[in-house]
C-alpha cells in the first residue's frame, strides 16, 4: 500500500540518510579545514560551500515532505514535489565532478581523522595523568585535614581547660569581694569619704550637681499654659473672639435676596448705641 500511495517515500528517507552522513563525515570536516587554513580559499572551498548548503536543502525539503505526509496532506500536487526533483537534478550534476575531486577528499579526510586521533589520545593520557595527580592530592589532603582535625582538637581541648582554670579562678576573687564587704560595710564607707576628701581641692569651689540645680525651694504652683507666653497669648485671644460673638453680630454677606427674618422679629430687644 505504502509503495502504491507513495512510491517516492523510501528512496527520500534513504536519501536523508545518506546525505545527513556525508555532511557530518566529510563536509563538515572539510569545512572546518577550510576555516582553518589547511584548504585555501578559492573554487575548491566555493564549491564545497554550494554543495554543503544543497545538501542541507534538499534534507530540509525532505523533512517537510515527511512532515506533510505525516499529517496525510495531499502531497501529489505540491510545490515541494517540483523543488524536491530540482535539487535531486542539480546533485545528479554534481556526480561527475565528486568523482574527480574524491582522491584529493580522501587525502584530506584522512589527514583530519589521524590529527584527530592523535589530539584524542594526547587529551586521554592528559586526563590519566590528572586523575593520578588528583589521586595523590586527594590523598595528601585527607592526611593533612586528618592532621588538621587532631591539633585543632588538642587545641579546643587546652584552650577549654585554660577557660576553666579563669572562670574558677574569677568566681573565687568575686566570693572574697562579697565576704569583705559583708564583713566590714562600716570601713568602707570611711574609706569613700576620705578617698573623697582627698580628690577635692580646699582651695577650688565645689562643682554644681544636677539636684542643686533642680533645688528651687518652696515655689507656687504655676500652670503649664503659664511656661510658654506665645500659646499663652494665643489662647487668650482664641477665648477674646468667643466673647466678642456675644457683644458685635458678625457681618453675614447676602448669598440671596432679603426675604425677611426666618424666626420673626423681637420688638423688646435694642441693639442701638445712643449717641450724647
């Protein structure tokens, strides 16, 4: 059924095949002795850049005819078919050129392959060579941070001990401090006041202390508003417009036309100031 529907369909994969191995085995090592210098610039490293892009072509349209029959795309009537048997001309062309040129590829593959090899088994004895020189320093290390470990113990171990020893010691100065001053409360007072006495000069003024500045004697109660003059003031005239309410109506701007007293007028009241 495969072979009736799409006759083409196996010699196409058999052609990705082949053409993905000749790119990665012999152009693109090719190519990169031609970015190296070992094959100069000129038609012979062109024609392998045409053929290299062609074949990378033609493998891009055969994944895309692959693509369209996955999805079972009508593919007899499509453009890719007419750009598949372009390409597949154009590499039939190239045949006859591939056969002059395939002593001179040999050659020069050959050279790569040894090169390669050669630089394989130098990086293989390298890395050898590594591993026995890590082997060695992971040994050294192990022995060093073994020793390492056992003056640092002996050292935590000494310097705990000396630890010890200067707290012992520090709790045993504060228990004497503490039984001379239960002991004898009285001397050392009398020992302060002489130490005292001794500091000051007769001759100098005594210094000022901060109770003697703060000893003002018997003063009256003063309020806190009375502290500073400037809130004082304020607060008085905040108080003087509250009574001022009460003596002189304040002057109301006319928003609206008069239409008359909302709460009527009162004949007894007299807000007049007689003149003499």
């Amino acid at each position: 059924l495969l072979k009736q529907e799409s006759p083409e369909l196996l010699q196409l994969m058999e052609d990705l095949e082949v053409k993905l191995m000749e790119i990665k085995d012999e152009l693109h090592p090719l190519l990169q002795m031609v970015k190296d210098g070992t094959i100069p610039q000129g038609k012979g490293s062109r024609y392998l850049q045409t053929k290299y892009h062609l074949y990378l072509n033609y493998c891009a349209n055969i994944s895309f005819y692959l693509v369209l029959k996955s999805k079972r795309v009508p593919v007899h009537s499509h453009p890719i078919i007419e750009r598949l048997v372009a390409y597949r001309n154009i590499i039939n062309d190239l045949a006859v050129i591939d056969q002059k040129l395939s002593p001179q590829v040999r050659v020069l593959l050959r050279s790569y392959y040894d090169k390669k090899e050669e630089r394989l088994r130098k990086e293989n004895k390298f890395a050898v060579f590594l591993t026995m020189d890590g082997k060695k320093n992971k040994s050294k290390q192990a022995s060093a941070l073994a020793n390492g470990q056992a003056a640092a113990a002996s050292e935590s171990s000494s310097e705990s001990e000396l630890d010890e020893e200067a707290a012992l010691k520090y709790y045993k100065m504060m228990e004497e401090k503490l039984a001379l001053k239960r002991k004898r409360p009285g001397d050392e007072d009398v020992l302060g006041e002489e130490a005292v006495s001794e500091a000051e000069d007769p001759s100098k003024k005594r210094g000022v202390t901060y109770q003697m500045i703060k000893n003002k004697g018997l003063t009256p109660k003063r309020r806190k508003i009375d502290r500073n003059p400037r809130v004082k003031h304020r607060e008085k005239f905040r108080r003087a417009k509250i009574r001022r309410k009460g003596q002189v109506r304040e002057v109301r701007r006319e928003l609206h036309r008069y239409a008359g007293e909302l709460s009527g007028i009162r004949a007894g009241v007299k807000k007049s100031r007689k003149l003499k």
